[in-house]
C-alpha cells in the first residue's frame, strides 16, 4: 500500500502527531529524569489518568496490543479463558498474542456488529467445571469495536452485571474509548466503571504512541509492574510517553479531537448513504464508515484514495472501511464524498 | 529514587533526547503515512540500518528487552538454550521475558568481567545429544557488557569462529553498540559481522525510544515480522521510531554521541581512579564507570548525586555505577569527581 | 459420574486392557532394561509401528493430547496457526493445551459432521502475509472425528492435495484410526500417507495407555525426542509403553479390536435407528452411535445405562453418544438396545 | 548404552515393575471404569496418599518431570522464579520444561552436596520489588537430591521457617521421597509437613509408572485438575495409575522397597569405600552411591557393569553413579563390589 494524494482514509493511524503532544514531548525533554517511570512527568500522567477513569492503578505501554495482552494477564491463568467477538482486534490483528503470550484461549463469538451480549456471552460458558474444557473467566469487549459501533451504556452495564453474576471479569479494549465516550456524550469514567480493567487508547486520538491500561481495583495489579516489564512493554524514558497522555488530558484534548473525528465520520456518512448503491454495514458510531459498495466502485475509488477493503460480500459488493482521524477536515470529506459519487454515478452511465 | 540537583549519573537513559532526534520527529509529523512501517521515513531508516551494518534486514521496535527477544525468537526453538553471561542484561534485567516469550532456558556463565570466551561457552555445552538436556543453540553477548567492558574485534572474531565450529549461532546484544565502535575504532559493521542477529540501541544513544533488530541472513528473517507483531512491537505510527534512527545514522551522529559520552567516561575514570580508597572494578572502555568505594562513601556521594550501587563487596566496600550520556558535560563530570573527592578525604580526616 | 450396572456406552476409555496387553506387560517385566526407550522392546515397537504406517519415526507418549500436541509442536512456530474442525477434540477437549504449550491459535471451522474440505478450509486462508494476522500453516483432521464419522480415502487425499497446494501441513490425530482402518478395509499406511504427521491410538484400542506419534518424514522429525522430554511425555521405564504397542500390533489385534467395536456399534445402530422418536445424528463410521432422543428418554435410558449426553438440541431434543469397545459384547449391545426401545415406547404410552 | 550382563546400577529406573504392582494392575482391570479418575480405584488411591502424607489433594500424573511442573504452576505466575539447586532435577535433567510450561526463570545456586540451605537461598533474594527482576516466590528442594544426599528433618523445618519468613513457597520433588523416610526413619507426613506442595514417586519404587502431586492446602490446588488436564498429563484409564499407588501404599511396601534399596546402597559403600583410590563423593543417604575413581577404572567397570559417569574430575579422576533399586540384591551388590576392587587392584600392579 502505499501513501495517495490527500487525507488518507485508510485508518486513524495514518495521521501523524497533534501539535499540542509534540509541545508536550518537547516540554518534557528537560534536562535529566530517571527512568523507567520513576519521574514527575510520568507520576502527573498515571495520576490524571486514575483520575478521570476513576481507576486504582494506570500501567503506560506502547500499542494497543499490548494493553490487551497486559490487561488481561493480570486476570486469567492459562487454563482459563477470555470470551470475545469474533471480529474483536484481540481475536483477529494481534498476530496470536494472547494465545503466545498468556497461553490461553480465545473462545469466539459470531456477532452481528462487533458487540457481545450476555446472551451471546452465555452460549460459552458450557464445560464449566470439566476439566477437560478451558474455563471462562473473562468477557472482552472493545468500546468503540472492530466495526466501529459502540455499546450504550446501559448494555455495557447489563454485560456487567451478567459477568458478576457469572464469575467472569470484564476487560474493555479502549484502544478507541475516547471516540466512545464522544458519542455516547459521557464520561470517561461512566464506562470505565462498566470494567475491571480497561485501556485508554492514546495513538489513534492525536499521540505519537501510547497506551495505558487501567486498573479499577487494587487487587488486580497485584504484580502489574512484572508483567508489563516481562512483556516487553517497560519504557525506560517513559515520560516520553508520560508526557504524551498528559498532553490529551490537558483541557479534555482526547475528547475534543474524538469529537471531530467522530463530527467527520458523520458528515461522510451523511453525505454517502443516501447514494444509490451505497449502504452503510453497521452504524455510524464513531470515527469510522463502514460502506458497502460494488468492487469496481472499490477498485475505482482506490484509485485516488486510501481506506481498507474491509470484507468482500456476495456478488460484487464489498465492505469498505473509511476512518477519520482528528485531523481529517470537512474538506476532505468532501473530497472523499464526491469520489464516491463519482464513483457510483460512473457505474450507473 | 528521585531527581537530584544536576546531571545525573545513574544511567544514559536518564538522558533526554537529542535536539536532532526532537527535529526529525517534528519534520516526520508531515501529514498522512500509511501505518505499520509501509511508509518511506521507515524504507528509509531500515535502509540505512541494514546499509551500516551489512545486514540484510532491520526490524525497529521499542525497546532493548524486545529487540533482545526478538533477535532471539528467530534462532531458537524452546527445547533449545542460549549461553549468556549471568551477569548479562538478559539474565538479570527482563524479569523473564526470555523465559516466558521464548519458553527457553538461559545456561549463565560466571565471567570476571562480563566477557563470555570460547573457554567459558565450551563449559556449558556438555549435555548435546541427551533427551533430557536443553540443547546449547546461541551464544549471547553484549557488546558493550553490563559492566562497561568491551570485546576486542579478535575476541569477538574468535566467539564468532568457535560459535561457527560447534553449531551456535551468535545474537548480540548492541544497546550500547554505538560506545563499542567508539571505543574500538571500527564501524558498525565490523562488529556485526561478528554476529548472526544483533540489535542496534538508540535509546541510550539521544533517541526518545527505539532499538533496532538487524539480521545478517536472510534465512534467519524468516517470520521475523510476524514475531515482532506477535510479541507486541509493531509500531502504529512507525514513521516516529524510523525517523529516530534516520536522525541518529546522519552525519553519524549516533557515533558522535557515543564518543562524546565514552570520553565524559575516560574523563571521570581519569580524575577519580587515584585517589586513595578508590578503585576502577573493570577496565573503562565504554560510557560507565564502575567505581569501587566504601559504603559510606558511596552514601555521602548519594546525598547530592544520582547513580546505581552495583553490587555490594566485602567488608564495607561497594561498587557503584556511574555512567555518563550523549550531554554530560566536562562540568558534570569534574563536578562529580570533586564529590567523589571530597567523599574520600572526609573518610581520611 | 458413577458406575453403572452393566456394560458402560459412556466412552472405549471405559473398557479395561486387552488381556494380551496385560500379558504383555507381565513379559515385558522380565529383568532390567535401560530407562527412556533405549531398550529391545521400545525398538521392536517403533520400528513395527514405522513398517505398519510408512513412517520413518515413531514416538510414544502417554495420552491422545499430548500425542497431538507433540505433533503439531514439530510443524508449527508460535504466530504460526492450526486450522481444525470447532468441535475438534484439540480444540474443545484439551484444556487449551495447544494454546498454552505451542502459543499458537487454532482456526476452528464450523462443520456438518467434523470433517473438514478443501472449501471449509479456504475459508480460513485469509490474511496470509498480513503481518497482523497469524498464518495458517497446518491442517489438523482427526480420523475418526469426534462425531464418529471417517473421512474416505478419496477424501483424505483430496485434503492432503489442497494442503500441498496451498503450504499446508497435514496432522492427523489418530485416537481412533484403528477404528477407521476397520470401517475402511484399508491399512495403517493408506490412511498415514495423507498426513505428514499422525497420531496412533492404543488407549482406546484395548491398551492401558500409549499413543504414538508417526513422523513421516527425516525432515519433520528433528528435535522430537527433545520435545517429548520437554513436554513431559518421556516414560522412564519406557518398555512398558511399547510392550503394548507391541501387544495391539501382533496379528493385527489393533486391526481385530477396533472391528469388533466398529461391528458392535452397528448393531446398536441398526437395533435403534427405526425405532420411532430416534435419529442418528451422524452416520455410524467406527465405534460411535450419536442417537437422538428426547431429554426425558435420555434421562430415564441414564439411570441404568452409562454414556454421555453430547449436545443438547431444540425442544426436548438431544443427542446421547453411545461408544462400543473392544469388549462389548452382542449381549450388552442387545440389552442397551432394548433399553432404548422401552424409553421410547414408555413415552409413547 | 546396551543392556549388559547382570543386575543394572545404571537406575533405579532400569529395575522392572515389583510383582504387587503388577497383580494390582491385573486385579484392577475388573470390567467397566469411569475414565479420568472418576472411579473407585482412584479414589482410594488419592485418598491413601492424602492419608499418609497429611495432604489436602493429591493428583497422580505420568512421570516426574510432570509432577515438577504442575505442582509448580499451583504456586507460581511467570514473573515469578524457583529458587533451586543447580544441580537439580528441575534445572538439569526436565530439558527447560520448567521454562517453557510455565514460562518462568529458576535461580539456581551452586551446592556442595545438592542441598539448599537459608543462606544459600538468602544470596538468591536480591531485586525483590524491583520491577526489572523476577521475583523469587518458591524454595524447590528435592528429597533425595540428586546427588543422593537427604536433608534431615531439622534441616526441612529450617528451610520451611525461612521461607515462609520471606514470603516462599517450598516445593519438594519427592521422586525418591521414598528413600528419605527410609532413611530418616520418618513418615511421609513428617517430610510433607515441610513442603506446601510436594511430589510422591512411585516409579523409582517398583511401579510400572506414576508419580502424585500431593498439596497441602486447600488454596493452593485451586485449578489443579485444569492444569494437569493442559499439561497432558490426565490419564484416561486413571485406575491404572491408582491401582499402583494403592499397591505400594499396601502393607507399607513403598518404604519396604525404599528400606531395602538403601541396604543395598550402605551394602555397596561398605564393601568399596576402604579400597585404595575410591572415595566417595558425598555421603551415602539412599539408594545411590556417588564413588570417585579413575577414569580408566571407570572404563574398564564399564566393560561389563551399567552405571553412569556422574562428572568428570580433576587429572583423570571421575565419579560414577551407582544406584540400587528394590529389586537389587546382595549378590549384586558383592559382585560389582568385586569388579570394583578388581579394577583398583588391576591398577595397581
């Protein structure tokens, strides 16, 4: 792949850093501190972080993959298992590393956008007890997920509930939570208290790349500090990354920027959904358009823009995946929006 | 452990970044690029990498824990074991990684001075060809040691030749590779040809965060990029760690640095090695220097100066580290040894 | 669970040891012998078990898991994937053996009757090259499934084409390949020659706990014996292992045991299928009837008869697994089967 | 290694099956049994065991390196490390099962005679709380070491008080725990007391093959029954396992075949130990006798005797490990005695 003419569409990795976190990493570039989390930087960030997520504990790392992998090392032994949707990006992107790096399995569920329920939850839980059977131990969802929907926050308390009732912990993958807490207009905190431990997804909301998991209770980062160094995931100037958090924090810049990635999906959504042979595969829930076009429309799009191909359909038709990021301008969604008119409009001649 | 007034001496990653580093990483936050390293800032740096070190391929990741696991995932299978000082960084300083990430086990080696030689490997390899045994399959050295030492190319060229003639491959571990082709005169290249797999620091060398895996054959790339995903060190935003390195490898300022930072090590070894009650416990020929002191000396000196008690001695003695960075000045450096100084003759008064 | 009056249908794990194996075992204690299979009685039975299957190597581990995990540690690296039926012993039955002790994903595929095909296993092929997504590398079919179907020869061949077309490898785990020898009329060596590495049951074939694991190539076969030790599956006084193996393969009792079971599962099948309110949920291949009934026949059939209730279905529906072994008799199979008929005529009244 | 004439002294893992064990195994294969250990014979087993070693649980698995590792994952998270001697079982002779299974790091410590002491293990203590480090968390011990040598019970209470002083587990790898109470004239109970989890061997003892993970609290076998399931190591037909326990636990056989290997032992240590140019390595607490000689006598006893060189020495001396095992008599003993002393005197003249 590579880059096109324009804002790329291709993912909310593709945008570079936000100003404000540049300054932070220049600001924090002061003299010496010690490494390895032990500075004030790093402190103020870890601080504000449990703050506005009413966690106990944060742990920074470096991608989203391995907040996952850390966050649910501190719940699961290896004969336990985590119950998660099919598409999640646990189950799907990470190349295996839960199965290699915890040992356990994935017990997968077919959804029909993205999102668990304990309806769905409770098809995985045969085998409980038989030794010859993993056993269920954790629930993970994704809030934004995969397909860009997002729980409200009333199922997010009924999946909740349901694991407590259920003996299952809840891990969210927030590697988009702020796009989530954008759209479901609350706080960063209202879903957090929906998990027992969660991350917070700095990189695809303006930083150059941090993550931080988030740990609701004292007893769950029991040894947190060991697994995050064993996994590789310890920075040593780690108020680089400290610095970076503490940028989006300042003046609620994380949701600021997911607002205007989400206020960008929108009008893309707008502007497309009603043209003739565009579908919208999921709703529009975050920063991402999900559109179900015909491959040549696809092929001809690509042409010119950047988005992934993101599932092919029955006949001709396919899933085009097409994200904002907070730097996407309204100006490139029209751009975007008329190729795709074009696009359909050359098919109908 | 907490910040004190000056420049502190407990470790190079205490250091900030280097302007040059900041600048590239500014001039890299150029609009879109495709994630994951398919971008050209990243072609770039791994081109230049690999042009340095004759290697065939450069895999960037985040830290020097990860690259050390990764270089070693590609050479071992887990009934298979990796002969390494015990006093190496991989034994004592990942919490397990290599245990854990590669299922392996670690066959340590006492040395005098954190050297491994053909004498000393020969020692662990009894057991070839028992079921019950793990099989020797890499020699693992750090170039520079923990301890501040460095091999000379002979040396490195003899563990080359017996690693060749007994079946082990050779990883090194070059977190600090800069501070040896300093020390020695040579290129980079010179060292790596030394080795099968070998990672290349930039952390401790003016970059914000990232270490390089560079292989020499193209056969021992095999799946490395599946690895590097799989164990959680696939940057997003790749384009920030690549343009890291590209700002390092101008103008050869990552030997600059080096440089720089082994002569504020000469310089204080100098100033401190004859003063009464103090002795050098390796030979300095890198960025650190090992000083032996009195235990309350060494208290004294911690009252106004950051570094590492290495290792307690007999009776009150003590090693402690101190090593220098890319901007220790000649002032820090003198400023330390007055201390260091004035520490030694409050002992005698 | 408890025992039950009567012949138990719960599973061949039920049944004792072959009267020849025992004998064997008493023979086979005739002095000492060197411990780890370096002895004449683990020879014999390897080199019998590489001539009955065309193998080239022959190891023998204690459980039908660890067989199959010591299998597919020969061919698989960590991001590496295993593509296999959903309802795979593998992949429901092995307490996520594969998961912990390979770190590698299964890619489980919803099938008809737990065979898979060249168009089921297309389906999974998806992601080859994308760095982010483990790569499917060996196909794993069991024959017999766990549903108690086999697949053809025809077929076996088919998949073992479609693997080497696409870079796959093929495990067969052959818990019960005695059973499929028999229902096929074909030999050991026709069934191993569609796999690269194969399992060859004798627990559940009369012994009193072996199972081996046939390599069919040099190549697939380096390191094996390292990964048995390290796997924990190396017998210390290993004659006892292959004495049974060397029981089950004289005069083909495997051959003649697996028969008897395979000819007293028809029976049962043909005494039950017509009856009114019964189905087979597969067709009867080897020594397995899935009979379906409704829960309240289950139920009743259960307080007298020992078998497993297999899946629960609509309604009151279920299916009830009920295995023959190598010493039920036409008796027991008569007495089971008019216990299923008065279940069902019982409903009726 | 071939089988040579005469009784073996290479193990006590080359002696066959004891008689008791084989007509237990005969007298248990009576009809239909539950699989998995849901049977009688089990259940009588796993309770004698529990019985006679004050046990919570008790878990039969395969073999010893087995027992090692699952009584070990009830103890430990892969951060975490086994302190050991370096010359154990675990570290030496399980080929990095340890290491891969449950993705840890043993820290080993050198011995004189194969035992830890509280000092020993103090020097091990080091980097607790220290993220970088794994963090000690159980005292492995074994009782016979390797080495033949036996703790005394005052010594067990030592190592257990400081353990539980700093926050250890003690593991205790009882392949040979028969030996030990024999030789210290104990219950198995008082050994058990001085362990948290500890394993039982039955198959150095005269059985065909198994060994028991007996746990002392009821917390710590939380899961056991999954994690032997995923460590492979779950018999199907357990009451083949069981029923050689009960054997040996018939009558106090276990400690009469225990009580007689030792005769054998002292027997052999008596009759060389005076000859000129033997010497004992260390003190004979068991049923091995660890003799020093030549290297050429060692080789000339070779001839026609099956030991194993233990280590090789200074100048040409060696030591030679000759074990004894319940089914070793007198005769045997006097004539390796007399191949000894004819391979002294040969040297001499």
């Amino acid at each position: 792949m590579a880059n096109k003419v324009g804002k790329s569409f291709g993912s909310d990795n593709h945008a570079g850093v936000h100003p404000a976190v540049l300054a932070a990493l220049a600001a924090a570039n002061d003299g010496d501190a010690v490494a390895y989390g032990d500075d004030e930087v790093t402190r103020i960030a870890t601080a504000r972080l449990c703050a506005a997520a009413g966690a106990r504990s944060a742990y920074l790392v470096f991608n989203g993959t391995a907040a996952n992998i850390l966050g649910l090392s501190l719940m699961i032994r290896p004969y336990e298992a985590v119950i998660c949707a099919d598409t999640s990006h646990l189950n799907v992107d990470e190349c295996g590393a839960a199965e290699r790096v915890l040992g356990c399995k994935l017990l997968t569920v077919p959804t029909a956008d993205g999102k668990l329920s304990p309806r769905l939850i409770a098809e995985r839980l045969t085998g409980r007890g038989d030794e010859h059977r993993v056993q269920p131990r954790v629930i993970q969802i994704a809030q934004v997920t995969e397909l860009g929907t997002c729980y409200s926050l009333r199922e997010l308390r009924e999946l909740r509930e349901f694991g407590q009732q259920n003996g299952l912990l809840t891990y969210l993958d927030g590697a988009r939570i702020a796009n989530a807490a954008a759209y479901l207009g609350c706080s960063l905190a209202d879903i957090a208290a929906c998990a027992d431990i969660l991350s917070f997804g700095g990189t695809k909301n303006g930083a150059l790349g941090f993550e931080a998991v988030l740990v609701m209770s004292e007893k769950l980062a029991d040894g947190a500090q060991y697994h995050r160094k064993q996994q590789m995931q310890l920075a040593s100037k780690m108020r680089f990354l400290a610095a970076q958090a503490t940028a989006l924090l300042a003046d609620d810049l994380w949701l600021a920027n997911a607002r205007h990635a989400n206020a960008m999906a929108a009008r893309l959504a707008d502007a497309i959904a009603g043209l003739p042979g565009v579908g919208l595969a999921y709703p529009v829930q975050s920063n991402g358009v999900f559109a179900e076009i015909s491959r040549q429309q696809a092929f001809r799009l690509g042409q010119d823009w950047n988005f992934h191909v993101w599932s092919e359909g029955a006949d001709d038709r396919c899933v085009v995946r097409l994200m904002t990021a907070f730097d996407t301008s309204a100006a490139d969604v029209d751009g975007l929006a008329a190729a795709v008119k074009a696009a359909v409009v050359s098919r109908e001649t």
